[in-house]
C-alpha cells in the first residue's frame, strides 16, 4: 500500500511535449512512487502513450523535467539513456515484436543488446519467463503463428527480460479476451508484489480497480486529479467517476 510518506521514484515536473506547433503536455506533474502501481487514465488521444514514451526519451520533452532516482533525465547524453533504458521496461500499446524472429529470440534481444550473457543462458532465461507469463514451450514460433492475446503477453515477457524496476504499461489488456485479461492482471500484481514500481495506462476500469494504488487522470496536458483507491471508494472524483461512467472521452 502507498504511504503517506513514501518514497518518489519517478518526480515529473511542469513537462512540456510537443508534435511540431502542437503541445501535447504543458505544465505536467506528476510524482511515482517507488513499489506502487499507478493508474493513467484519460480520454483517447489526450497524450497518455506520449507521456510513457517521454519518460523513456523515445519522444524527448520540450521542457519540464524528469527524475528517475534524483537523476534528471534530460541531460543525459546516449550511454546514460541506454542504462535508463535498462533499468526502465516499456511495453508497447501493440506487442512490437519483431516478425522476422521466434518468440525466443524475441526474448533473448534485450540479453543480446545489454549483457554479456552466454547463449546458453539466454537462452534458458527466454524459456523460464515464458513459464512466467504462462506459456511455456513456444520459445520455437514466430509471432505470426500466435494469436493476439499471446503477443501480448510475449511483448510482456520480453518487458521484464532485463528485470527494470519501473514497469511502464501501455494499454496492457486492450483487445484480449477475459482470460488473457486476468493473467496480465495477475502478472502486474506478482510484479507490484516482488517490489517493481508500475504505471498503467489502461482503459480497462476493472484491471485498474483490481491492480492499481493510485489512479491519476490526464486531461488537457495536465494531471488534473490524483487519488488513491481508499479515497476513490471512499468518495471518487467527479473527474475520474465521469471518465469511468463513459461521460468523458
Ligand atoms: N509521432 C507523432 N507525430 C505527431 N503527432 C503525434 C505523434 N504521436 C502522437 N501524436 C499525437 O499526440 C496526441 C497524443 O497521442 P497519444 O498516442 O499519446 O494519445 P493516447 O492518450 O495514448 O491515446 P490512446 O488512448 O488512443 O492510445 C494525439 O493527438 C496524437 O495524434
Ligand atoms: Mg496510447
């Protein structure tokens, strides 16, 4: 549970992202802490993939700023980004993996291109975590040969291939069936649980009652409320209870 006191993980403050004149964020904050999981709502487009992309420097900010650890992000030059980009895992809206590669290698890529591990060992490590995600034995297929679903949960798997302790979830669940649904759900709990700091955007109000400790709702380039899940029950936001209610986009 998040304390009153707890420690800032991730400290984002007054961004500003931009798509050429158009600004996407302004005057953002937003402060992480470490071990929880937040939730990102907010209407489709208002920016919340851009936000995730911004924290890992694939869209770079046009001001603000941005602390991992007390480290501010963007005065990094690329070795520094390449070892944030390690200790921070990004799964993508859609799963991204690479077509051309099985699902082993899929997993093994990350090893390959941050560690000296030897291939024996990437190797075993790529077929423990598909166990991990609940698909064990499908480290020969390429991904056209799995459905949606599983993509999905490889694209995870392939997350946390280099064990980031900040998790960032794009839309995790979004077009899976109820099954599929659960075992993310599930996955993003045990990880919350071994002690991983997440943030969730979703627009799957279930799995983020179920996982979430703090929902946080992006409107107008702004986080305009935070509040916990005791808070939310006790006596939501009119924001947030309209977004959950479909009134707002
Ligand atoms: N590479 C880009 N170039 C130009 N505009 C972009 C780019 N990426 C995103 N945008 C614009 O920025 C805005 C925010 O996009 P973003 O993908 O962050 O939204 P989102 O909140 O994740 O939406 P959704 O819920 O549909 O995934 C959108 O209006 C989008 O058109
Ligand atoms: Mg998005």
């Amino acid at each position: 549970m998040v304390k009153e006191k707890s420690e800032v993980l991730l400290s984002i403050h007054n961004l500003e992202t931009r798509f050429g004149s158009r600004t996407i964020h302004h005057g953002l904050d937003l402060d992480v802490y470490r071990g929880e999981l937040l939730v990102l709502f907010g209407g489709s487009g208002t920016g919340k993939s851009t936000l995730l992309r911004a924290i890992i420097g694939l869209d770079k900010a046009a001001g603000g700023s941005i602390k991992l650890d007390d480290e501010e992000l963007s005065e990094l030059d690329d070795k520094g980004w390449r070892e944030i980009r390690r200790k921070i895992g990004y799964s993508f809206q859609s799963g991204a993996l690479f077509d051309s590669l099985t699902v082993g290698e899929n997993l093994e890529y990350p090893l390959r291109e941050f560690t000296k591990l030897p291939a024996e060992e990437r190797k075993a490590s790529a077929v423990a975590m598909l166990a991990r995600v609940g698909l064990p034995g499908i480290e020969g297929l390429y991904p056209s040969e799995l459905s949606g679903g599983m993509q999905k949960r490889v694209g995870m798997a392939r997350t946390l291939m280099l064990d980031p302790g900040l998790i960032l979830y794009d839309e995790p669940t979004a077009g899976l069936d109820p099954a599929n649904s659960k075992m993310i759900a599930e996955l993003m709990r045990e990880l919350k649980e071994s002690g991983k700091t997440g943030i969730l955007v979703t627009h799957d109000v279930a799995c983020a009652l179920s996982v979430g400790d703090r929902i946080a709702f992006l409107h107008g380039g702004k986080i305009s409320v935070v509040q916990t899940r005791s808070d939310l029950d006790k006596a939501p936001d009119e924001r947030i209870s309209a977004y959950m209610n479909g009134e707002i986009e």
